[in-house]
C-alpha cells in the first residue's frame, strides 16, 4: 500500500495524459446511402409539411397495395446529388403554390441533413384535392362502461 500522506505531483501537459491520437478523416471510409433510404426521407419530408394528404386518404387499401397512393417520390441520384420528383395529393382548402413552396424546401432540408445529398432539383406536382372530411378519419367508437 502506499502511503496516503505521499502527494503526487500530475503535469498537465504529460503526453501520457492525452487520449489516443486523433485520426485522420481521410482514412475513416465512406458513408453509403441507399437509394430507398433517400426515397422514405423524402417521402417522410413530404408528409411533414401541413397541408399535405396522408397517404390512408389517398388511396383506399387496394390502391396503396398496388402503389397508387400520394405521395409518390422518384429520385435520381448520381453521388451525394439528386433530382426529385414528387406528386402530391393536398387537403382542401390548402393553397397549393404554398404546400408546394414548403414540401420542396422540407425535401432539400431533410435530404441534406439527414442522407447528405445534395438536392438539385425538387419538381412538384398537385395530382390530387382531397376532401378534409378524408383526412379525419372515421368517428372514434366510444366504449361502453
């Protein structure tokens, strides 16, 4: 055992001290973002911005099984650069050049923060109005007590 009234003298600049040496980022590899990956987070985007119809209102079951459902997201890559191409379905009474306006800058925010690509170009396309009274969904059954 040592003995406790034994101090200890610490340099703060003792190298052994330091944690491991820093890495160069060079050597860390490269990040790799699937092309669907870029697909949902636009298409998650798209969902996000107020005004925007849920898919469940734009499709009834065998339209969403067969793909038919808004938004639909198409996006070419070529690197960490894409193009979008998003069709869209809005609830009434949104404006749609503000709907439109929003979605193309929530795509090019999430794409860049989340995947890391770079947007080019969004294009935008009001496919679809749908009603509100769709968008609520059906009346909650109450429960009996």
């Amino acid at each position: 055992m040592s003995d406790p009234t034994e101090r200890r003298h610490v340099l703060l600049d003792d190298p052994s001290l330091d944690g491991p040496e820093p890495v160069d980022p060079s050597g860390r590899g490269v990040l790799r973002v699937a092309d669907r990956v870029v697909d949902k987070v636009a298409r998650a985007a798209v969902l996000g911005v107020v005004g925007v119809a849920p898919a469940a209102a734009t499709a009834g079951t065998v339209g969403r099984a067969l793909g038919r459902a808004y938004p639909q997201v198409t996006c070419a890559r070529a690197g960490d650069r894409a193009r979008v191409v998003l069709e869209i379905a809005l609830v009434w009474p949104s404006p749609a050049a503000r709907v439109a306006h929003e979605v193309c800058e929530a795509v090019t925010d999430q794409l860049l923060a989340l995947a890391g690509v770079h947007v080019d170009e969004v294009r935008t396309t009001v496919a679809r109005i749908v009603d509100p009274s769709d968008v609520a969904g059906p009346p909650k059954e109450q429960r009996v007590r």
